[in-house]
C-alpha cells in the first residue's frame, strides 16, 4: 500500500534517511522523495501497522499525518514527471526572476543555451538595456509573446492612437 506522511519543513531528507535505516528491520518497501511536493514523503509498506510502528520514534514527523489510499499508476506518474524548466523557455519570452539579486524583475528573454541550463536575459525596467544571463531554474514565465499576441498588441495600439487623433479633432473643431 502506498501511505503519504506530513513532515516537518526542511526535514525531509532526514526522515527519509531514518525511514531508509528502519526499512532493513521491517518491509518498508520504497521511499519517494519529491522535491515538487514540499513537506510530504510517499511511502510504500505492506499495511500501516507497519509503517505506524516505523515513523512512532520520529519527531519531524507531524502527528495524524499518516493517510492511507490506493493511488493509480496515472497518478504517481504524474508526480514523478519533472517538468524541465528549458521546455518552456523560448527567445522573446517575457519571465519573472525567482531569486538572486534580481528577485521580482521581469525580463526578457534573449538566447537560451539548453546544455547549460541558461538563459541570457534583458531587464526590461533597466535603462541600460544590458544582457545577463543565469541559470533557468531562477526564472518563471511571466508572458509568452508569438506572432499572435504581437499583432493583437499592435492593433491594440494602433485603434488607441485612431481613437485619439479623433477625439483631438472633435475637440479642436469646437
């Protein structure tokens, strides 16, 4: 059976490595540790007596955080699939900085060198327009920009710039 357990933040590593050196006395099958799913361990043991008598000495475990169910293949694999953060990240890209000095900026995107796990980005408040780059995992996308969203923006300027010169003239002929 497959049991999730709530633990404590930053403990994660730790209860796993006990639960690793209890498993060798008693059949705790596998442990999964996600690191997209904060503060939860996936275990598997043969029944929850088992795994109850395993996590009782733990402290970093939180107390009634033992909940049992059957959970499908479909949805463990959908746990276990990490998204890479190069799959998203496309040139002319505007993203969010994550971390750093940075932290909280938009930019955008101007290369992506998918070995590395780098992007080089530009700063779009900055009044030096200067390219830096850093690793992926440190930005999010904020906006996709692709022909279409380009068009509709120019339109969009375009019709307020129309509305504009004609409100100026029904103004001026008064």
């Amino acid at each position: 059976m497959i049991f999730t357990l709530k633990v404590s933040p930053g403990q994660m590593e730790l209860v796993s490595a006990i639960l690793k050196t209890k498993s060798k006395e008693m059949p705790i099958l596998s442990i999964i540790l996600l690191p997209n799913i904060k503060n939860y361990l996936i275990v598997e043991a043969n029944n929850e007596n088992t795994l109850k008598r395993a996590i009782a000495d733990i402290p970093y475990i939180r107390k009634n955080s033992l909940t049992v169910g059957n959970v499908s293949e479909k949805e463990l694999d959908s746990l276990l699939h990490l998204e890479s953060a190069m799959e998203k990240l496309k040139p002319d890209a505007v993203v969010e900085i994550k971390s750093g000095y940075l932290k909280g900026e938009k930019a955008r995107i101007i290369r992506v060198n998918p070995t590395k796990e780098e992007v080089t980005v530009e700063i779009l408040d900055a009044t030096i327009k200067m390219p830096i780059t850093i690793k992926a995992e440190t930005v999010k996308v904020y906006q996709e920009w692709d022909s279409h969203s380009f068009l509709f923006l120019f339109y969009s300027i375009f019709k307020f710039i129309v509305l504009y010169i004609i409100l100026w003239q029904c103004l001026m002929n008064i």
